[in-house]
C-alpha cells in the first residue's frame, strides 16, 4: 500500500516537471534537491526516495497533498 503512495507521488511530481516545462536543473533548483535526484525521480527510482522527501518536493512544487487514513475492515 505505501508503494503505491510513493509512485502516485513521483507521478505527480513528474508530470508537474513536464507539465511546466522545466529542465531537470531549473525542477531541482525548485525543488531544493540536486539534479541527479530529478533524474532519479523522472526515471522512476521509487527505491531512491523516502515519503518525507518526496512531500517535501510536491510541497517545493506548489502541490497540494490530502491523506486519508481509514480504519481498517
């Protein structure tokens, strides 16, 4: 389940970096990360990142984040 956060986070912050038409440098500037981290990011290297910095990068970007937390069945 957690996986699944972390790949619907890496999809928005791509399709964002896309979506604006950044470089990989001018995302990582805004992002606050190096631009080796955007690469790893638009190359899907889901076993490179933490959910903290991945929230930390959609916020850099202007995302806006909701979490559910449901009780379980």
């Amino acid at each position: 389940m957690l996986s699944a956060s972390y790949r619907v986070l890496m999809i928005a912050l791509k399709n964002h970096i896309i979506r604006t038409g950044n470089s990989q440098a001018d995302a990582a500037k805004l992002l606050g990360v190096t631009q080796p981290r955007v690469s790893d990011l638009m190359r899907g290297k889901i076993n490179l990142f933490g959910l903290d910095a991945l929230v930390n990068m959609a916020v850099a970007a202007g995302l806006q984040i909701e979490l559910r937390i449901l009780e379980a069945a």
